[in-house]
C-alpha cells in the first residue's frame, strides 16, 4: 500500500555488492542508485544539455584574445598570473552552469587556448621585443654600469625617452693646468696621460650610478638621478 502508484527500484547498495558501476561523480557507485537518478530525471523532464557550439566558439574566441592581450601588454609574470586567473574563472563558470542549469560547457578548449595564445605570444616577443631590449642594454652598457643599462632598457616601454622633470646632480671634472701641460706633449703621451684617468673616473661614476654623458678633453661630464635611470 505504501508504494502503490508509485516506481519502486530494488537494488543491492552494500558495499560488498556486484552492482557498481563508476560513474562521472564516483567510480564506485551502486547501479541502483544511476537508475534512480535516469528515473528522477526523465520524470522531472531535467536533462543535461550541451551549450550552443557557437557559444563554445565564442567563448573560445574571447579567452584567446584576453590571453592575446595580456601576454603582449604585460610583463610575463603578470600575464601568466592574468590567464591562470581566467582559466579559475572558466572552470568555476563551467561548474555554476553544470550545477545550476545542467548545461555543459567544455572548459577544456578555453583552458587550450589561454595557454597555447599566451606561450606564442610570449615566444614572439623574446624572438622580437626582448632581442631589441638586450641591444640596447649592450649599446647603453658602453657608457654606463650594467645594471644602470639594465634598467632603462627595461623600462623603455613604460615610459621611454620622453621628458621628465628630475633635480638632478651634475658633476664636472677638469685637471688642473692640463690644457698647458698638453702643448708640451705630442698626441700619444697626451693619449698615455689621460686614458687611465678617465677610465678610473668613469669606473667611480659608474659605481655610484652616475649617468656619463662625455668627455671633454681631460674634463669628465655626468649626472646623478637622471630620468634614464631607474632609480629616483
């Protein structure tokens, strides 16, 4: 009388029971239990649905492009941080929409295009922008400490040469009565006299940061905190 009119399963739920099959939720779970869940199912007209593949598309389509965007405006940590946060986002947009509404999107394609948008963009730009930073490290390395040169060429893309206001310190150093001494020498002496000493000079600048803008004669011309620098 209790289950008159009603569907009644019979099934064996112990755990020492042949009557298991996996399942996407549980790979060990009783075959009574999936026959209820068809049942409730189809009584209850709940199916789960595939999303629209244009909608799959779409979505594939969006998330290649955010990836696109992070990967070549951003510094790569930052970027690689942006598409694993979509990618989070994806997942847990898939599993809102399974639950809610029992409609499937695969997340699989997305997660595919953040990463592999992201790697290739990332690899165009050590092939182009990179090669052209490290050049002009090599280039700006010539005239000041590697670090210095480090520094402005990576901050070339954030704020290149563009004017800036600075208080800076200049520093200007001439040799005493060298301009005299120099008429008594013929060029090569002259050269033996002032090449060790530009060079130890240019040596304590660039120990200190200074920027060395020329030499002029036996005079030494720089400047501290310049806006091409890296430091404030």
């Amino acid at each position: 009388a209790e289950v008159e009119g009603s569907l009644c399963l019979v099934g064996l739920t112990a755990s020492a029971g042949a009557d298991f099959v996996p399942t996407p939720i549980d790979d060990h779970c009783p075959g009574v239990a999936v026959h209820a869940h068809m049942l409730n199912g189809l009584l209850s007209h709940q199916f789960v649905e595939k999303v629209d593949p244009r909608v799959q598309l779409a979505v594939v389509a969006v998330l290649g492009q955010i990836a696109a965007f992070a990967a070549a405006r951003m510094r790569m940590r930052r970027a690689l941080v942006v598409v694993l946060l979509v990618a989070l986002a994806l997942v847990a947009a898939a599993a809102v929409l399974f639950l809610r509404d029992l409609t499937v999107i695969s997340w699989a394609p997305g997660l595919f295009m953040l990463g592999a948008v992201w790697v290739a963009v990332i690899a165009y730009r050590q092939a182009t922008e990179e090669r052209q930073r490290r050049r002009v490290t090599r280039m700006l390395a010539q005239y000041t400490s590697p670090a210095v040169a480090a520094g402005i060429a990576a901050h070339l893309d954030d704020r290149g040469f563009a004017p800036q206001r600075r208080i800076i310190t200049c520093f200007f150093s001439d040799l005493g009565d060298f301009t005299a001494a120099a008429e008594r020498l013929d060029p090569e002496e002259t050269r033996r006299l002032l090449q060790p000493y530009l060079e130890h000079v240019s040596t304590a600048l660039i120990a200190e940061q200074a920027l060395v803008n020329k030499f002029i004669g036996d005079g030494v011309f720089a400047f501290f905190n310049a806006p091409l620098l890296p430091c404030t």
